[in-house]
C-alpha cells in the first residue's frame, strides 16, 4: 500500500463538487474502500455540522444529537436502498455493478453533505439572529416555523444539486439522456420514500418548544410520515 | 498489495453491450454471452437482471428444465423471504403464514394463468411451446420477487414504523404494482422474441394475470394483518375487502389491544 493511499484524499472532493464527469466516473470503475470511507467521512462531517447548527437553537444537547442523526439519515437511506437501487439500473439499462450505483448513491449524498456542511455558518448565523426559545410559547412557534421553512428550502437546494450532479455522471456512462433521467428518477423516488420515513423516525431534529430534547421520540415507531402528511391533508380539506 | 493510486488517469467505466446497444439488435444466441449455461438460481438472477436475452436464449435449448427450475427457486426464495419482511407487521403466526401465503399466491397465480397465456400467445401468431412460455413466467416470478427483496429493507422500516394494516398493506401494492412491471416487461420482450405477430393477446393476459394476483390478496387474506383462521371463511372480491380495510381501520389503533387481536376485518 502506497502513502498516498492511506490517507483520505480530500483534494478529490472539490473534482466531485465541480462534476468532472471524466475523473468521477473513475471511481465508481475503481471504486475502493478508501473513496467510499471518504465519502461516509464527507457525509458524516458536512451533514453533522449542518445539523448541529440547526439544532443549536434548541439547545447545545439537541445540536450534539443532530450531528449525529443527520448523518445517520443520509447513510441508513442509503444502505436500505442499496439494494434495489443496484437491481433499477440494469433493469433501466444502465449495467452498473451494484457495489457501482451504490457508489454512485454515496457520490450524490456527498455532493449534497458538502452543501449542508457548507451552509452551517450561514445557519448558524441565522440561528444566532433567531429569537431565542423564551418564555413566551408563540415567539417561539414562529421561530421553530422560520427554522423548518428554510432548512427544508436549504435541504432541497442541496438534495437537487446532489441529484443533478448523479444525473450528469449517469448520463455520461450511460451514453443516453433518457437513460440516466430514469435511473435517475427511480433513485431519487425511492431514496425520498424510505428518507423521508428514516427522517421522521430519527425525529426531532430543530424540536418543537414545548417538547422536551430527545434523541428520538418515545413514539418514533408509531405511525409514519405518510400517514401523519395524509392526516394533516385530510384535516386541512375538512376545514 | 498496493491500492490503486487515488488520482488515477481517469479510465472510461465498464458499460455494458445493454446499455450501449445497436439500433438493431443481433438475432437471440448470436452474442456469445447469451450462449453461457444458467446453472443454479444465483446465475439465474444475474442473468435475468443484467442479460434478459441470456434467459430468453437458455429457454430455447435443451436443458431448459434447468433453466426454469433455477428461476423458480430463485423466485421463491425471494418471496420467501419477503413474506416474513411482511409477517413482521403482525409478528407472531404471520411469520410462517405470510411467507407461505405470499409464496402459494405467486405460484398459483401463474398457474391459473398459464393457460389463458398458452392460447392468447397462439392467438397472436407466436409459435412458442409451452415450456417456452413456463420459462417466461418463471423469468416474470424470478424478477418480481427479485425486486420484491430489493424493497424489503424499506418494506421492514415501514413495518416496524406504522400501525395500520390499510397503510403498509398499500405499501405493499405500490412494491408489487413496480415488481410486476418488470416482470411482465420481462416477459413482453420474451414473447415479442417467440414471433409473436401482435401484442394485443399478451396485454389482455396481463390484464388477467394482475387481477388475479390481485384477487390472491383477499382471497388468501390476511396477508399483513392477523385473522382468527388462517384462510378467511367468507367469499370477498379484492376491492370490496380493501374498501372494508381502508374504511375499517381506525387513524391510531388503540394501545390496548396488541396487534396479534387486531379483527379480520383490519387485515389486508
């Protein structure tokens, strides 16, 4: 083994960032346990800081606990789908390995880890210009709202960079548009479904005022984002 | 062993003959990959994921038994172990009796429409035997329980995660709904190789097929929930049992009763 080698060599980060179709798609031919471990190393730090940051308003306790399940999200998605993902591109035609569209996947939540991990100063600035969690319950609501809106504005912003850079590597080893879009889409829906449930039940992540700080809730298995989204529909058109 | 450096000259991936295929594709067999015997179910869900047309080639050579034997083993292996992925919404007795459940209604699905398969496939001008035919729906079973197991981890999160039978139970469609897409888009392709003149027979025997896996919910119900008997004793069509399960299941079950006493009529 080479000194080089032992080490993470972060400088290909930025190449990844920039979408340099030619040297990425290298990794996902000589995908080794270095680049996936710089990867999960790129995840846990960009999407722990971001998610430190936001839970930082809450309280330090919460913020130490997002810096931990932000990353777990992102990972535990990927290892779920990991499976299926590897079955979708061949079936849509794209004959990638599975240990390849698993890179692939990883490659894409990178991406999106280092916009969030990017994004934390600017959280936290936000955070610190935030009206604290007083005594007053409805200051507080309004500032848990203006938290979510925009780390979920943030969040997408990150999730379609991420996706848009997959689309573009997909497009270049697939030699076809319409081939990597699929790929692509089925991906992107199926890491969206099981995410979004992986990200209720890993709830609470900016916590609601009058709950207490937990690192998961004591009913974190019972019902599903789904059921509660179709719940909050059906409430909202019976209004 | 040294590990390959990590700024390699960028090397172009490996892209399949699948995925930068000609306008006109060879004849069945002339690839010499297509030629590789199918020896065992793993071989058989490699080929079926990657190299449709290998499949499609083995059917039509002698040995074709084996070929089909592979592909059902696989398929029920894989169902196998998505059922107990669905068994673990109720726990307890469903553990067996859903991937029994799950199992017997594939199988039998197929079966009872083999048949209607063999003359809707004469019907459009196709000159393919029935054993050719067996092996296309081995191939769509192979397939769809193939990707059934691709879901089962997102399948077991919801499991674990939701108390409503309605609720995983319409999780489980959409995975079968997918599943059997690329089933019967496998065997779409199969059929239009056995020169098949039209496709209008096979899309009228996929009509037929999906019902009756679809009538296989209720009629081996529960499948997700629990029930006082294994095999339900009133007669139901699908969508009256999964209007009575949607309309019957309460927003949050109460934490009093454990799932294992949840009534029939919540199962799906």
């Amino acid at each position: 083994m080479d000194a080089h080698s032992s080490t993470l060599d972060t400088q290909q980060i930025p190449a990844l960032l920039r979408g340099e179709s030619e040297s990425i798609s290298g990794w996902l031919d000589q995908s080794t346990t270095r680049r996936a471990a710089l990867c999960i190393a790129m995840i846990l730090v960009g999407a722990g800081l971001y998610g430190a940051a936001v839970g930082l308003w809450r309280s330090p306790l919460q913020a130490g606990y997002n810096a931990i399940k932000f990353p777990l999200i992102v990972l535990l998605t990927t290892l779920a789908n990991a499976l299926i993902n590897g079955m979708f591109a061949p079936l849509l035609g794209l004959n990638l390995r599975f240990r390849q569209s698993l890179m692939a996947v990883l490659m894409s939540f990178t991406i999106a880890a280092a916009i969030l991990g990017s994004f934390s100063p600017v959280v936290l600035f936000m955070v610190w210009n935030t009206p604290p969690l007083g005594p007053s319950l409805a200051d507080a609501r309004d500032a848990h709202s203006f938290l979510l809106v925009s780390q979920v504005a943030l969040v997408a912003f990150a999730g379609i960079a991420g996706n848009l850079r997959l689309w573009q590597l997909l497009r270049q080893l697939g030699g076809s548009n319409a081939v990597a879009f699929k790929v692509m889409l089925a991906w992107l829906a199926i890491n969206l479904f099981l995410g979004s449930q992986i990200s209720w039940i890993l709830r609470p992540f900016v916590g609601s005022p009058h709950l207490p700080v937990e690192f998961i809730r004591d009913d974190a298995l019972a019902g599903s984002f789904y059921e509660t989204l179709f719940s909050a529909v059906g409430k909202l058109l019976s209004e | 062993m040294s590990e390959p450096n990590s700024n390699p000259q960028p090397k172009p991936p490996v892209i399949s003959p699948a995925a930068a295929a000609p306008a006109t594709p060879a004849a069945l067999g002339e690839l010499p990959a297509e030629r590789v015997p199918i020896t065992n179910p793993v071989a058989a869900v490699e080929a079926i994921l990657r190299e449709p047309r290998r499949i499609m080639f083995q059917l039509t050579q002698p040995g074709a038994g084996r070929v089909i034997a592979s592909l059902l083993l696989a398929a029920i292996g894989c169902a196998l172990v998505y059922g107990i992925v669905v068994g673990t919404f109720s726990g307890g007795e469903q553990l067996w009796a859903a991937p029994v459940k799950i199992v017997v209604g594939l199988v039998l699905s197929a079966a009872i429409c083999m048949p209607s398969l063999y003359v809707f496939s004469c019907l459009s001008g196709s000159r393919a035997r029935l054993a050719d035919l067996c092996g296309l729906v081995a191939g769509l079973l192979a397939l769809a329980a193939l990707l059934l197991l691709g879901f089962a981890p997102v399948a077991w999160v919801f499991s674990e995660s939701t108390e409503s039978a309605a609720g995983i139970g319409t999780i489980h469609l959409g995975f079968w709904f997918v599943a059997s897409y690329f089933g019967l888009r496998f065997l779409h392709a199969g059929f239009k190789l056995l020169d098949a003149r039209g496709s209008g027979g096979l899309a009228a025997w996929v009509v037929v097929f999906i019902l009756v896996t679809l009538q296989m919910t209720a009629a081996l119900r529960p499948i997700v929930g629990t029930a006082p008997t294994f095999l339900p004793t009133e007669k139901k069509f699908f969508l009256s049992h999964w209007f009575d399960c949607t309309v019957g299941t309460p927003k949050e079950k109460p934490k009093t009763i454990p799932r294992a006493k949840v009534p029939s009529k919540f199962s799906s």
